[in-house]
C-alpha cells in the first residue's frame, strides 16, 4: 500500500468509527483504485473546498454521527490532523508530479 493510500485508509476508519456516511467508501474506491499517484492525488484535491466538500464535514450528533457531544471537538480535531495529513502527501504528489520534465 502506498503512502496515499494508507492516508486514505487512516482517514476512512476515522469517519467509519463516528459513523459518518458516504465519505469512506469514496476513499476506499480510491485508495483501491489502479489510477497513478498523480490522479488519485488530484481527486483527494477535488474533494476539498466548496459546499459539500471533505473540508466541509463536522462531525456531531446533530448530524447522524456516533459521537457524544463531550467528544465533538476531540473527534473533529482527530479528522482534521489526519485530512492534514492526506493533504501533505497529495500535494507532494501533485507537486512532484509538476516538477518532472515532460
């Protein structure tokens, strides 16, 4: 498993765990995904900004999740470092990826 892929996964488990819907099987479709590094990168990047998107997800009773509201701000601040994470490694990616000659 490559490095965005096992971000991919990390991120999935820590949503399936609050019990948040749709975003974890996007990112096991791509985590298990023969696309290159390149392109799952830059779905990962697609996913994040505008109504709706990755970035938008709160995690919160009010909205279906299995999370206390004591717990609310460790579990957001949980998603948050590891979307930070899978963020690095697609933009290294996507950066690597410019940075070749084509």
């Amino acid at each position: 498993m490559d490095q965005l892929a096992a971000k991919l996964i990390a991120c999935r488990d820590c949503l399936l765990r609050f019990g948040v819907q749709f975003w974890p099987g996007m990112m096991t479709t791509l985590a298990d995904s023969s696309q290159s590094s390149y392109e799952r990168a830059m779905t990962v990047k697609s996913w994040c900004g505008g109504m709706g998107s990755l970035t938008d997800l709160f995690i919160h009773p009010m909205n279906g999740h299995r999370v206390t509201p004591d717990e609310v701000d460790r579990a957001n601040a949980e998603f948050m470092h590891l979307l930070d994470d899978l963020l690095v490694v697609a933009n290294a990616i996507i950066t690597s990826h410019k940075r070749k000659p084509d």
